[in-house]
C-alpha cells in the first residue's frame, strides 16, 4: 500500500533543497530532524527562535515571497527568475525546467506527478527560452 502523506511547507521546502544537490533524505527523518533541532513545531510551523536567528524566512507582502512559500518545490530557485504580471507570478524557462527535473528525480513523486512534470520538460524545451511561464 502506497501512502500520500502530505508533509508541511517547510519539510517539502527543506527536501526539495536536498535532491536539488543530489542528496535523497528520508521525508520522515528530516520532518523529525527540523521538529527535533527547533526550526519548526509538530505542525511544521516555523518557530520563533528559526525566524530570529534567520533560519527560515517569513513570505512577507512580496508576491514572489508568498508563490515560493506556499510551491516550496521552487523556493530555492534564485527570484531572477520570476517576475510578477499583473497578478500572477511567472517563471522563467530556467524555473520551469528546475521544478521539473526535481519530480521526475524524487524518488516518492507519485507516478501521475512525474507524468505530468515530464510532459511540462518536454513542452519547455521546445519553447523560446526567453519567455515567460
């Protein structure tokens, strides 16, 4: 039996960072590992000591802020590569191609997800690379 388990924010930021630099951490130890050395509570909320000794920022009015907070599969993308039109935020090819790559390489994508991230790469390779997404 295959279970979905929905991690917080955080976690999945924290794990999307991890297989971007090759690394494949078990989702269930880095939750306990982020829970156990204070940066967020049980319910993946950052905690007041993680906010003022920087470790995790806080989405502020920032559009660009608030779309990598709430898709932390693109938080560590640099902001060069959004851009805000009129009130949706925009990726670059660049962005697009990152967030891909990083489903069809986690292990625990479900298969639809790693479908549908294939089929976006596809489609994002064969566009001019100076567009917005």
């Amino acid at each position: 039996m295959n279970f979905n388990i929905k991690y917080p924010p955080l976690v999945e930021q924290a794990y999307s960072h991890f297989l971007s630099i090759g690394l494949r951490p078990n989702k269930d130890k880095l939750y306990k590992m982020l829970v156990d050395e204070g940066m967020i509570d049980e319910l993946g909320n950052p905690t007041q000591r993680a906010i003022n000794e920087g470790l995790v920022e806080v989405a502020g009015n920032n559009p660009i802020e608030r779309f990598k907070a709430e898709n932390p599969l693109v938080a560590h993308i640099p902001d060069e590569h959004f851009k805000v039109q009129g009130n949706q935020v925009l990726m670059d090819c660049y962005a697009v191609r990152v967030a891909a790559t990083t489903i069809l390489n986690d292990p625990t994508a479900p298969q639809e997800q790693k479908e549908n991230a294939q089929s976006l790469l596809d489609k994002v390779n064969s566009l001019d690379h100076n567009e917005w997404h």
